[in-house]
C-alpha cells in the first residue's frame, strides 16, 4: 500500500498483498511511541495508538527458504491549535461581536445563526440571546482542531430590589434602568396579600411609595414601609420580569 499522511488521533490502515506461498506478518520497523498493529499476521489491519511523527512499517512474506519484505511510511501530524480572541463577549441587542480565530487555513463557526459569514477567520455575531459558538479550522495537512466563544446578551433592563421615598432627594423613586428601551410597557406593584397598589401603563420610573389604586392609599397616599412584589410586563412579547421591592422610610 501506499504510503499515508494522517493526523493524530486517527487510525491507520495497512494493506498488502497476500502471499502466493508462506505467510505475512506485519512488523514496527521505527517511530515514535507504541503503536499497535491490531493483526499482525492479516495483510489488511489497522494501526492505533499512533504519535505524531514518522512511522515505518514493514510487511516480510516468508517461506521456509526465502523472504520478501515491503514497508510502508505513516506520517501523523499534529492537529491545529485553534485560538479566539476571547472566551467571552459581552453584547446588547443591536451590536455586533466581532470574533476572530487563529491557527489554521479554513475555518467553519457553528452555528451559523447570527453570523455574517461562517466561513471566514473572523466573522460577526449577533445574537440575540446567549450563543455559544465552536470554530473548527483545518491545516494544510488537513488536520483539524477547535475553540469556542460565549457571546452574552447584556440585561438591558435593571431593576432594583428596593427604593426610599422619604423625600430626601435620594433613591426617592423606583428607577428602572433601561426603561426608555421598552415603550409599551406596563408596571404592576403588589403588596404582601397580592392586593394591587400601583399599576402604570408605560411606566417613566415615577412610582414614588404612592399608591394610585383607590381605596389603597393611607395618610400622605404613601404606602407602609414593606416588601412588595412587581411584575413587569414589557410589551414586546418578552416574558414577563418579576420579583420583590422593599420600601424603606
């Protein structure tokens, strides 16, 4: 057979003639490591456990009188080293990460949603949630190897877990960052036995303590210092945000 050029991790197959008298075997002439010929005595077998470098093998037919030998060379070639220039982006809707890979001649990224072109070194990623993408790239020797990138989606949407509308001019409002980014939205407060206490459609961080729910409101129209609960609706079609808000005096 001919001689092979395989990359590491891969098996190698011999193959021979068979003989018109005696027998065959198969021997380890050189190289590097221990490899294993998995039947010796058969003229077609496969070789494992091989290392990187330059094998030679040889196939001897013998009889009682004579012998005939023939060998075969198996290179095995290291696999690429592939690279990213980060393990992980950061991104918010609408912006683009820009990914580049190294350490060979071609590459495919997977998958291929949300990328310009997922053939190139260095294609752009634009998610629109958490993605994971594997580069695979191929060397001359057509050996592969990989890396992967987590492009994450910023929350674009923080919301506290508490204010203190006492009128000091500090955190006397519900503020909810990113707010501007959701019109349509709608914001529900809720006190501990589920019963509403402010609902505001379009919601411009203006929820000051004060209940806008009749029958609700007590004294000044400041709710009790307490742990009350929200849901925040959107108004894209996003799942509902919800979770706790204490009011402090």
């Amino acid at each position: 057979g001919p001689d092979q050029s395989i990359c590491l991790g891969d098996t190698a197959s011999l193959s021979a003639l068979l003989p018109v008298l005696g027998s065959g075997l198969w021997s380890i002439v050189s190289g590097p490591g221990s490899p294993v010929i998995i039947q010796p005595d058969s003229s077609q077998t496969t070789v494992t456990d091989l290392d990187a470098g330059t094998h030679f093998f040889q196939w001897i037919i013998s009889n009682e009188t004579c012998s005939q030998t023939d060998t075969v060379v198996i290179t095995v070639n290291l696999n690429p080293v592939i690279t990213t220039n980060a393990s992980v982006f950061n991104i918010c809707p609408g912006e683009e990460a820009s990914l580049i890979a190294s350490g060979a001649n071609t590459y495919s990224w997977s998958p291929a949603n949300h990328l310009n072109n997922s053939t190139i070194y260095n294609p752009l990623a634009s998610p629109d949630s958490v993605t994971t993408y594997i580069v695979w790239g191929i060397d001359q020797n057509g050996c592969k190897g990989s890396d992967s990138v987590v492009v994450e989606i910023c929350d674009l949407l923080l919301i506290p877990t508490g204010f203190s509308p006492d009128g000091d001019a500090v955190n006397d409002y519900f503020v909810i960052e990113g707010i501007n980014r959701f019109p349509g939205n709608t914001l529900h407060v809720f006190n501990r036995w589920g019963n509403l206490i402010y609902e505001k459609n379009n919601y411009d961080n203006s929820f000051d303590g004060s209940s806008n729910i009749n029958g609700l409101k007590l004294g000044s129209g400041k709710v009790p210092a307490g742990t009350y609960f929200y849901v925040f609706e959107f108004g894209n079609g996003d799942t509902n945000r919800s979770g706790y808000l204490i009011i402090k005096y």
